[in-house]
C-alpha cells in the first residue's frame, strides 16, 4: 500500500468515526446536560477517548465499529505499508475491499472460509 492508499483509508476511516460520534453527540444533547462537557470534541482527532456515558449510549453494533476503526487508524499510523495484509494468509487485501470497508482485517477468501466454519448449523 502506498502513502496516498494509507491516507485515503486514513480519512475515510476517520469520517467513519466521526459519524458515529455525531450521532452519539446528538443522543446525548437530549439525554443529560450534566454529561455536556465529558463528550469529546468530535473535531479534536487526536481525542481517541471516550467517557463511559458515550460508550453506553453507543449501541453494540456502533461500539464494535468504532473500536475496528481505531484499531485500524492505529495500525496504519503504525506502519503504512503493512496495512491491508490479511491476518490469516498474509496476502495483501485489494484495495477495492479496502476501500469499501477499511477496517477489515481478512481478504475475501479468509472471511468466507472463516464465515464456513464457525457456522454451527449444517
Ligand atoms: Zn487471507
């Protein structure tokens, strides 16, 4: 992956996070007003904590999501040209795939042969 791959991924990933701490902002604007100032500055994008009570109003499949993002951001601050290997084969996920869903960690074939076999029903 190259530099500019990295920072398209990069900025899609943080879009991704963003939106779904808007929609966390907006819940909480109505919920309490004691929390006003415990939720993060969404524009901050060095704030990669959140308080408890955004954790609780964030829904599990939210919570999943934001936690696949930043591991992701992390991983390709970490190391650019490593990002988008396959956990599983080590091949190299097309960036097509990466660009539909950034956070994703198997390519195609190791998602559906892992899909395959935790599949408890015949
Ligand atoms: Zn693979």
């Amino acid at each position: 992956m190259n530099a500019d791959q990295a920072a398209t991924l990069k900025a899609r990933l943080e879009e991704d996070r963003r939106q779904i701490l808007s929609g966390v902002n907006k819940l909480l604007e109505h919920s309490n007003d004691e929390f006003e100032n415990d939720v993060p500055d969404i524009n901050d994008e060095a704030s990669r904590t959140y308080n408890r009570q955004v954790l609780l109003s964030l829904g599990e499949v939210d919570r999943q999501q934001l936690k696949q993002i930043d591991e992701a951001l992390k991983l390709i601050e970490q190391n650019n040209g490593e990002y988008g290997i396959c956990v599983d084969c080590e091949e190299k996920i097309p960036f097509a795939r990466l660009k539909a869903a950034p956070y994703v960690r198997r390519c195609i074939k190791c998602k559906e042969s892992l899909e395959e076999s935790s599949r408890t029903e015949p």
